[in-house]
C-alpha cells in the first residue's frame, strides 16, 4: 500500500537498537541496594522510559527502586511492578523555587538511596541527587555534568536511534546490555471500569470499534490542521462505521472543539475530562488513534493499541526514528519538503511539512490499521 511520498509504516521492518554513541561500561558492574531512577520531563518520554524500570527490575529482583517524576506523569507509573515507590517532584508547584527544590532534596536522604540514574539531563534532575548526597549519580554528560560520577556521551539530538533506546545504554553501567525497548504502564481496574461507564452512557456499545483522535501538541510546528482531522473522522464514520472520541489535555480542548465543531457527525469529546490512567484505560479500548507526535501516542502504544502518526519538523532529533511509536503496527506520516534548517514554530514556509500531508493520505494509513486489526488486541500494559 502507498502511503504517500514520506510516509512510513513502522509496522514493517526490524529496528536495530545497537550504537556505536554507547557509554563505557564501569570496570565492575554496578550493583545498587537502594536506587532512584529519575525523569522529570514530559509524558511520552515517561512512558518510553519504562523498558529501564523493566530491566532493573529483572537485573535486580531485590533492590529497592523508585522513580521521580513530575505530577503530571504520576498515573502512568504508580502501580508499576517493577517499581516499590514513586517519588513526585512537583517542578511547576510547591517545588518550583530554588529553596523548595533544595528542602525537597534534603529529604530524600531518608531513603538513603546508594544509586541515581537521570535518564534525560536538566540542571534540576543532576542537582537534586548531589544535594540528596546520593553517591552514585549515571547521567549524560551535558547540564552540570560535573555534578555526576558517571557520565556517559549525550548525543540525543542527533536522534540516531530512539530514545528509549538512548535511555537503556545507560544500562551499560549496572553490566545489562540494551534489548529491544518494549514501554508498559501501570493500568487500573477502576479506570476502565468509569470508561466502560462513560462509553455505554454514550452508547457505545462493546462491540463497535472505537478511533480516537489526538489533534494537539505542544508546539504549532507539530499540529495539524483540525479540519483535517474532521474530515478523516467523517469519512471512517461513514465508510467503516466507526465511533469516534476526540481526546486532549486540559490546555489543549480548543483544539479537539474545533474538530468537533468541523464534523458532520457527532464524536464523543472527552478533551480536558480525563486523569492519564483513565486516558490510558480508554485509548487500550480503541481500535486505533489518530495523533499528531505527542504523548498519547506513547501511551497507546504502550497498551497495544495501533497508531497513525504525524510528524512535521524535520530535525533529527525530533525525527520519527527518535520518537516514534514502538511496536507492531503503527504507521507513521512524515513529510519531506526541503528544509535544510527547520525555524520550528517560527517557519517561514507556512508549516509545509504539516500543510503538505493531504486528508486522502492520513484516511488511507488508518483504513490500513482498521483492515488488519484483530478483534483482540496483546496489550503491554504493566498492571500493578
């Protein structure tokens, strides 16, 4: 099947997850008693980070370890069996000031942690451990390195390889070697007991497949046009005789309501109106989501659900090889239109590499990925 002049179908292929950029490993392997594995960043790179949780765990059956990360990222990792506690920094509330993050640090010295790996670097993530006077600290040698006792090459931005395969070579430390990155999350039974609520109140039935619709990002450069997505809904709803439910963060409901309000048929829209587990409960019920690149899409593949995803910047390290969905199945639509250097939300060519990608194309990959869903899906969601 054509998908169109830059289109990628992730499902087809092997990705080899070996480099050349990983770090030394110690002279003796690592053997941590107590340890925190920290990622305060966004909820996809959460998500993609979860293959280390997973090997340490198997690495290490009776160490204790916890992972911090911000408020937000919570409900995707509390309840993960490979993890005995989550520690939650809150870097846009009571931790955000200087003074807050240091009070924050001191206590931690109650866990008494041996070992801190920082598996994306930031000042806060490398401060944080050095004030918690944790011994051990793994990162990436970039954003007060100094403040680190193994550091390994931080070349991320070249988006050689995917990052949760960038995220697992710091495994090199501990004597693990890299496999293959497969994402789980901790799902809930209450979440997809009020979802299962919330569909039969729409009437949706079980039966009936359901395709959900991301239209936001986080930034311009990575969004595509919410008529568009309007019309990709219409046209699965009246060729294949699907629902529709449009999702999105609390920031972002303006943009799935402008979906809403440019669709001939009606969708159920639950944009700003659910927790991440219950988000992550509905998307393991879908047959397919449609998103531009961001954070559902890591989720969905994390349960088994197939994606079709749009991506416009074209810089390597935001690249699909870097950032796309891991897994069977998924079809990833990337265009190329001849930007040497790409200005990001400051494009002075009109967003082409957004605007370029034409409803026939995007409606052909998700008919592609409804044509060869099963009726039951494996999914790889960690359960507490």
């Amino acid at each position: 099947m054509s998908l169109g002049q830059g289109a990628r179908d992730t499902g087809r292929g092997k990705t080899s997850f070996s480099s050349p950029l990983a770090p030394r490993p110690s002279p003796q392997p690592l053997i941590p008693r107590r340890m925190v594995v920290i990622r305060l960043d966004r909820i996809g790179d959460v998500v993609l980070s979860t293959p280390v949780l997973t090997a340490l765990r198997q690495r290490f059956p009776h160490a204790f370890i916890a992972m911090m990360v911000r408020s937000a990222c919570q409900d995707l990792i509390k309840g993960h069996p490979a993890l005995n506690e989550t520690i939650l920094y809150d870097k846009d509330g009571a931790h955000h000031s200087a003074w807050a993050t240091i009070r924050f640090a001191r206590a931690l010295r109650r866990y008494e942690f041996d070992t801190a790996l920082i598996l994306h670097p930031s000042n806060r993530s490398h401060w944080i451990p050095w004030l918690a006077g944790i011994p051990v600290r793994i990162g990436y040698d970039r954003k007060n390195p100094w403040l680190l006792t193994h550091r390994a090459p931080h070349r991320k931005q070249e988006g050689a390889q995917h990052e949760a395969a960038y995220t697992l070579e710091l495994l090199r430390y501990f004597g693990i070697d890299p496999s293959t990155p497969r994402p789980s999350i901790a799902m809930h039974a209450d979440a997809a007991q009020r979802i299962a609520a919330r569909l039969s109140a729409s009437s949706i039935q079980p039966h009936e497949r359901l395709v959900a619709i991301h239209p936001s990002a986080s930034c311009v450069s990575k969004r595509w046009m919410p008529e568009r997505f309007a019309q990709v809904a219409d046209r699965l709803i009246t060729e294949h005789g699907v629902r529709v439910c449009l999702v999105a963060g609390e920031a972002d409901t303006v943009y799935a309501a402008r979906v809403a309000e440019a669709m001939q048929h009606p969708a159920l829209n639950v944009a700003g109106q659910l927790p991440l587990r219950d988000l992550a409960a509905l998307l393991q019920r879908c047959t397919l989501l449609i998103s531009n690149d961001s954070g559902p899409v890591h989720i969905a593949a994390a349960v088994g659900t197939p994606v079709v995803d749009i991506f416009g910047r074209n810089q390597r390290g935001l690249s699909p090889q870097r950032w796309g969905p891991l897994g069977e199945g998924h079809v990833v639509l990337h265009k190329e239109v001849g930007c040497v250097t790409c200005l990001a939300h400051n494009c002075d060519i009109a967003f082409l590499c957004l605007t370029s990608l034409q409803v026939d194309e995007v409606y052909r990959a998700a008919v592609s990925i409804l044509q060869r869903s099963s009726q039951t899906k494996a999914p790889t969601a960690a359960r507490p």
